[in-house]
C-alpha cells in the first residue's frame, strides 16, 4: 500500500495497554475500537463511577449486538468487554503508553488532564487528543514533554467512520507520528497528516456546513425542509439526523469554539440554544407513517 504522506521513517512503537480519558460517547467507542483491533488491555476514567459505567455498559451493548450480528460468540464478546476496565482515579493510566483525551471541548479541561497524566505515565507515553476544534500546540504547552503529544482525531461513530486526522505539532517528535500512523493501521483506519489547525481539515468545512444549515434554521427554514433539501447533495446523513447523532449541546459547543478562532464563518445558532436551554435532547419525533416532525412543544420554542 502507498506510504501516507508525511510518515517519518522513524520506527514505530508497539503499544501494549491504552488509556482512554473520558467515558463519554467518543470515548466509550474509542475504548471499544482499540479493545476491538488491538485485542489490548484499555482504561477508561470519568469524574465519577455513574459516567464511568455508563461508557461501560456502552461497551458491553455494543460487543453484544456483534453477538446477535454472529460476528462473535458469547465468549469472544465477553473476552472483548472485559479488556475495558474503568476508574475514576488517574493513577490507572500509569502503565499505559498510549492515552488519549476525549473528555468536554475546553482547553482549561485538556490542559489540566495533560498535567495529571504527565505526573502519572512514562515520560515517554503518547499523549494523545481527540480534540476537533482546539489547538494541540496549547494543549502541551506548559508540559515537561511536549514532544509525545499528538492530535488523534476520530469520528462519530468511531466504528465506522474510517478517517483518523493525525495532527503533528512544531515540537512534536518523530517517533509519535510514526507510531500513530502504524496505530491507526491497526485499527483499520485511514490516517491523514494535518497541521495543527483549529478543527484540522475535515471540521472546518463539515461544521461550516452544519453551521450553515443552522443559520438558515435560524432565519425560518424549518429543519424538515433543510434535511429533505438537502438529500440530492449525497451527504451520508442529513444535517439535522447528524446533529441528533453527534448530541445538540456537543455540536454547539465545538461551533462556539470554531466561532472564537474563525468569527462569524461559524455562525452559533440561537434556536440550538433555545432548545439546549429548555434541555430539549431529541429533535425529531416520528409519526405512525415514519415521517419526521418537530415536536410541537418544541417548534412553540423556536417562534
Ligand atoms: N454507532 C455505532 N455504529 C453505527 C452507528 C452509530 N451511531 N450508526 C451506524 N452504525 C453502524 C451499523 O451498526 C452498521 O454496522 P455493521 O455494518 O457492522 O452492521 C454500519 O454502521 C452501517 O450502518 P447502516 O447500514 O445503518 O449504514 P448507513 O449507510 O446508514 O451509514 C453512517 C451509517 C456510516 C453513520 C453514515 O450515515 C455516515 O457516514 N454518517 C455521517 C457521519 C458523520 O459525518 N460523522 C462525523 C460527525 S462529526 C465528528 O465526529 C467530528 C466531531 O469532532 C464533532
């Protein structure tokens, strides 16, 4: 197979146990995607144990329906779930040598896990972030070893979704890069080298589509109208379903993100906002022909 572009030639490491900081929805298919391919012991940590077993029991569905799929049996599903262990104490990722972050979008938050982590693992474990809108240089700014950090960036659903943008800053090595390009091979995905840019390559022009679509909702196009509108461009799934997958408050926080670094190109919804406020979760009922509508306690929300 052709040589990704920019792979250095340094020889890449093997990565033995995996840290995945985070239990939420991407880090849950994180864990269960290096479980999967790596068929290696991996940690996962959250603030506290209700968010650590929810990212569990994410785990144990998922290898579950690869059961009722026959993709695997009781035992190899089992076998899969307990490689994910979880904690809520860092000091689980001491042997792990490769952890990457995917707790909330906000840089404080990443600094502060890099600074623990760095007081905690090898100082020559991987550091890894799955950030798509925060700058990776920040991120290992102030650490002792700013040379292991990379950007890692998947996905939603990382089962899937077959690109991983590695992002390689000014002072990262070459041994990283190199390892996480043979990393991301194992995994079966197809890696690509950015710069360290906000939200890299693939955010800036999906999110300013999102963002788009939602200006547009803003200014009276209701969402039924945007999804069906918009079918004959290809998209594998229409903006607002993809909103729905990717979590309303979680879509509108990587957009006020990218607001901060690109201004008004990524226009921040106030209808998303309205709905985030009243903790409206779901977008679309479905009727009993199986078309989607607004709820009307929510459309009322919107006017
Ligand atoms: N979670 C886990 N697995 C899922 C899934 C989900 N939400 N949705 C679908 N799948 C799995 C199915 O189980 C099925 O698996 P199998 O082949 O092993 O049985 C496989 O995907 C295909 O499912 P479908 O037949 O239903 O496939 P579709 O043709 O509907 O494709 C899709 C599903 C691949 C999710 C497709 O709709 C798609 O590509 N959607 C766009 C997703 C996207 O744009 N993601 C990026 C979001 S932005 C992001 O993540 C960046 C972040 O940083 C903000």
């Amino acid at each position: 197979a052709k040589k990704p572009a920019g792979v250095p030639q340094a020889a890449p490491r093997s990565l033995n146990r995996i840290g995945v900081v985070g239990a939420g929805l991407m880090a849950s298919q994180l864990a269960l995607v290096f479980a999967q391919q790596l068929q290696v012991p991996v940690v996962i940590s959250d603030i506290d144990q209700a968010r650590v077993d929810k990212g569990l029991e994410y785990i144990a569905a998922q290898n579950a329906k690869q059961v009722q799929k026959g993709r695997l049996s009781h035992q190899q599903a089992e076998a899969l779930t307990g490689l994910v262990t979880g904690s809520t104490d860092k000091s689980a990722y001491a042997d792990a040598d490769f952890v990457i972050e995917a707790v909330f979008e906000e840089i404080s938050v990443k600094k502060q896990v890099f600074a623990e982590l760095e007081e905690i693992v090898s100082p020559e474990a991987i550091l890894a972030t799955n950030t798509s809108s925060l700058s990776v240089t920040e991120m290992a700014a102030d650490l002792k070893h700013p040379e292991r950090v990379i950007g890692f960036h998947f996905f939603n659903p990382v089962q899937v979704m077959p690109l991983v943008e590695i992002a390689r800053t000014a002072k990262t090595a070459d041994e990283p890069i190199a390892t996480a390009f043979d990393l991301a091979a194992k995994l079966r995905k197809t890696p690509v080298l950015t710069k360290d840019t906000a939200a890299f390559v693939v955010n800036r022009v999906l999110l300013r589509l999102m963002a788009e679509v939602q200006r547009s909702f803003d200014q009276g196009t209701p969402a039924e109208v945007a999804d069906e509108a918009l079918k004959p461009l290809g998209l594998p799934m229409t903006p607002f379903d993809l909103l729905a997958m990717v979590g309303i408050p979680v879509a509108q926080h990587v957009t006020e993100s990218l607001h901060a670094s690109f201004g008004d190109r990524f226009y921040v919804s106030q209808n998303l906002q309205r709905l985030i406020d009243h903790g409206v979760k779901e977008i679309w009922s479905t009727d009993e022909a199986g078309n989607k509508h607004i709820k009307d306690s929510t459309r009322e929300l919107l006017e």
